[in-house]
C-alpha cells in the first residue's frame, strides 16, 4: 500500500545524482524536496483514495453493519496512522531517508533485511489483491456484456494483469506518471459516485439495516477483529509513509498530511466500500458498480477500477524493486530483470485467485502483525533512546566500526522485541484461525503488540547495550569529519 | 582487438561513477547534518497534543461508545 500517489517520472530530465536522490537511497537536500504544504495533502489525498480501500471496506462488512463498520475503519485507522507515521515520518523528513533506512539505526546494518522482508510481503500482497481484483473486473464486465466466463477468465485476468504491469515498469514510467493524474481523480470522483448512488437509490436506513455478510457467532468477537482490520489498514501505509515524509520540507507536512487525508478521508473511501459491500451483499468490489451504477455506468466504473488496479500494481512493484537495490546481491542488477524478479512471487495468484482472494482479510491483518511491533520499536529508538538524533553518516556505512552495526549486523534485542511483539498479536487475534483472547477487547492486537515492542526495546537497550546508548548521546552533535568507510550504497 | 581494454574501460568507468556517488552522499551528509532542525520546521507540543487527541484518545472513545 501506499504508493499510489508516486510519481516516479517526476525529476527525470534532472542530473543523475538528483534522479538518483529522488528514486535511489541519497539523502534529499531541502531544495529537491518537492511537497509543500498544499501539494504534501494532494498527494496524500491521492495516495488514500485508492482500489484497497474497498477491499478493505469489504472485509469489514462480512462482521459488523454499517455504523459500528464506520467506527472500526475511521477509529481504527487514524490509531493506524498515528502509529505508523510519527517516528517514521519525523525521522525520514529529519534526514531525507527512506523508510529502509530509517530502520537502520534500530535494527542494524544487516538487521535492517527484516523489516525489508515484511515490506516487500506486503507490497507484492497487495499486488495479487488488486491484480484478482483486475482479474474478477474483466470476469463481470464480459458477464455484463452477456458472455459469461469462469473462474479461468479470473486467472487470465490476473496474467494479463502482471503482463501489462512487467510492460510498464520497464518500458513506461512515464506513463505512470501520466496515468496516475488521470486516475487519481477519476477515483474520488467514482467514489463520490458510489456514495450518491448509496445515498439516493438506497437510502441511509436501508445501509444501516443491512446485514453484515459472514459475521461469527459473538457479536463483540466480531467488533473487536474489525477495529483490528481497521488498525491493520492504518499500519499497512507503512511503506508509503517513509516516502512522502522524505520529500516534506516541513516536519508539519510530514505528519499532518498523512494523519488527515491517509488516516481520516482514507477511511471515508473504506467506508464507501462497507456501505456497498452490505447493500449489495458481498464483499467483491467488481460487482458492486453495476448493481450501483446501472450497466452502462456499471461497466465504465469497472475498466477504470480495472485500469487503477494495474497502476496501483505497477507502482506497487516499481517500490519493490527500489527497496530491493538495498541488497547488495541486486544493487548492479538491471532493472527489468528486477522487476521480473518482483512479478514471480505474484504468479501463485494466476492459478488460485480465488483461494488467496479469500485470504485477503488475513493478509489485512497480518500487516499489524508486520508493521505494528516494527513501528513500536522505531517509536521507542527514535524518540526515546536516540532523542530524535539520528547519526546519518553510520546509516550508511557497513564497516564493523561503524556505530549502527551492533552484532555482525544486527541488532538482536530489536529483532527480539519484533518477535515478542508478534507472538503477542498472534497470541491475542490469529489472523488464520480468526481466534481471539477474551484481553483483546481491551486492546487491539496491534496497539498492544506496537506497545510492548516498544518498551521490550528500550528497556533492554537502556539496560544491555550501553554502547549503543552512549553513542546515541554522543552523536547528538552530529557524526563529525570521519570519511565513510565502507559505503553501502 | 582484444575485449580486454574494453573491459578495464568500463571497469575504471563503473568504478568513477561510484566515486562521484560517494562524494555526493558525502556531501548530502555534510549539509543535512549542518541544518538547525528549525531549518525543517517545529514539531512543537501543541502539534503531539493535538496528533495525539486527534489519532488516539477521541478514536479510542469512541470505539469504546460504540462497542455496544
């Protein structure tokens, strides 16, 4: 999630270094920061309105009806984004880094591989989500026009899908960029749309009376998963967080912008979704358009969910292979062998959409299983150990010597508090099994495993690794002269 | 002709753009880390009051109202 809004052809006619800070992992200087105030929210904006907030809103609507699915996605979410962006986005806008790079200083040198993995998952994740999605639009649309098809068609859908993706990330960012300003609106505009056509046609009781679809036997087990769907879908802007907060010229940018357009008008697109997901009675975004819209409109909407589900993928995939150069194996790799690379762990989702499309909602949550410890133990390094002082020439030297390599690389009491962290979500929901501990209702899974996290990892690197700690003193005035030793860039 | 020079051209040529990458950094690092954070904007306590009211009590309460 979260990339949406990017624009990688932007700077392309600048130098190479500057295309390089921009897309690469160089540090931004102030004056190629592009967002200020007004465009950091348009891009947010964009960024938000996006294809996942209806499969987010559908997962939703299988548990609870639509006041209290309202309450979990808004409520939820902003708890999301709150826990996501401050570290994350304060410290990347300090320093003009990217997320990655931002985990350095807590997780190590090496360690830092951890959290790229989590990332990577949930890029591609949400990859296959919107490539089936892609997949069931072609599926209804023929239906629509009188030529039904089966599950293959599906199938097909999601290769045709990944082809067009692989096409454009190594052929034709620029017509991401160009494709991007044509979609991004033509989004809000489908969902002030939908909401109309709710509104109108249907009517506030009728959304309120509707029944969720699949909801389980206990109606506060029910309520207390979809406030947790609702935190997961704020954790899950992880990945795009990092990048926006880098390009802000202003810690206010890198902070306001998300919490309200990503946090709040984000979750009034998911609750869209709900509300069409209870009204039509599934949770399949692709044939909600034509009960809503009517056929014609019906099928309008659903090339252009189609077509916004192949640039979502595409710039989904574009950031994976950005995030992948911070692997020394594919630094020198070319690109479209990257992004080939990339696509491969997409193609289960060719053969069995409909069984991985089923999963989706547990993937939802497994982004707070992910995320919510990391972003504890960042909350805890950057702010508490680190007093917001990050020593930026150590985040980029891999020499033993230097100050964020701890243990051949890895900083073990971070990786530690990780897994605490997500034994103890897993211990309180289960995202495959859908159980959950009687102390979740005071807690969600995410917020009480983002917390514990956070304090298991200051308590133990006050404790145990004084080094640490005295270094993080000592570079609050900065890394000095020292020359890098062994970049790893 | 031997494909020797060549590759000791592209060798030495690869090897310059990395040096001129690693001054680059260098100096981004120089410039970043000479910046007063109230070059990048306030985050005063007003600003966590109201991130924090905003995002998490008022969230929360009403999570807690509407849990029936």
């Amino acid at each position: 999630m979260g990339a949406e809004g990017f624009d990688p052809g932007a700077n392309s006619s600048n130098s190479p270094g500057q295309e390089d800070s921009a897309f690469g992992r160089l540090p931004l200087l102030i004056e190629e920061r592009e967002y200020g105030t007004a465009s950091a929210h348009t891009t947010c904006f964009a960024y938000a309105i996006a294809t996942w907030c209806f499969l987010t809103g559908g997962f939703v609507a299988e548990l609870v009806d639509a006041v209290q699915g309202t309450v979990c996605l808004i409520a939820g979410n902003m708890i999301g984004i709150f826990i996501t962006t401050m570290a994350l986005g304060l410290g990347c806008q300090r320093y003009g880094i990217e997320q990655m790079d931002c985990c350095t200083p807590a997780f190590g040198q090496r360690g830092v591989k951890i959290p790229l993995l989590f990332y990577l998952i949930n890029m591609l994740g949400w990859s296959g989500l919107l490539l089936v999605m892609f997949g069931n639009g072609i599926h209804n649309i023929l239906g629509t026009l009188g030529y039904p098809t089966g599950e293959w068609a599906v199938g097909l859908g999601v290769a045709v899908g990944l082809a067009l993706t692989l096409l454009i990330v190594t052929h034709g960012v620029r017509w991401l960029s160009v494709s991007n300003s044509i979609i991004t609106p033509g989004l809000g505009i489908l969902i002030v749309f939908m909401f109309y056509t709710l509104v109108h046609d249907y009517g506030w009781e009728r959304i309120s009376a509707a029944a969720p679809l699949a909801p389980g036997p206990k109606p506060l087990t029910n309520y207390v998963i979809a406030i947790e769907l609702g935190v997961a879908s704020g954790i899950s802007w992880w990945g795009g967080v990092g990048f926006l907060a880098r390009n802000t010229r202003s810690a206010r940018n890198a902070v306001y912008p998300e919490i309200i357009q990503l946090g709040f008008f984000g979750s009034v697109a998911c609750c869209i979704g709900l509300f069409s997901a209870l009204v039509v009675q599934t949770n399949d975004p692709t044939q909600w358009m034509v009960p809503l819209g009517g056929v014609f409109m019906g099928i309008l909407a659903l090339v252009f969910v189609a077509l916004a589900n192949v640039t979502s993928t595409a710039v989904s995939v574009f950031a994976s292979g950005l995030a992948m150069r911070h692997v020394k194996l594919f630094r020198a790799t070319p690109w479209w062998q990257l992004m080939l690379l990339m696509i491969i762990p997409c193609i289960p989702f060719v053969f069995w959409p409909a069984q991985l499309f089923r999963m989706g909602d547990m993937f939802l949550a497994y982004n707070g299983t992910m995320y919510a410890p990391i972003s504890g133990i960042l909350f805890a390094d950057y702010f508490f150990l680190r007093k917001q002082k990050i020593n930026l020439r150590a985040l980029f030297e891999a020499d033993p010597s230097g100050e964020y390599y701890y243990h051949r690389g890895f900083n073990w009491l971070a990786l530690g508090s990780l897994l605490l962290g997500q034994f103890l979500y897993i211990f309180l929901y289960n995202p495959y099994s859908g159980k959950i501990h009687p102390l979740a209702q005071y807690a969600p899974a995410s917020v009480a495993s983002c917390v514990i996290a956070s304090v298991a990892y200051g308590v133990s690197m006050r404790l145990l690794n004084r080094r640490a700690t005295a270094a993080a003193q000592a570079s609050a005035g900065g890394s000095g002269r020292r020359r890098l030793i062994s970049p790893n860039i | 002709m031997s494909h020797a020079p060549r590759a000791d051209l592209e060798a030495t040529s690869e090897q310059a753009a990395r040096e001129r990458l690693i001054e680059d950094l260098e100096r981004r690092i120089d410039a970043l880390e000479a910046l007063d954070d109230s070059d990048l904007g306030g985050f005063t306590a007003l600003d966590w009051f109201f991130c924090v009211a905003g995002s998490v009590v008022i969230p929360a309460i009403a999570l807690w109202w509407f849990a029936g």
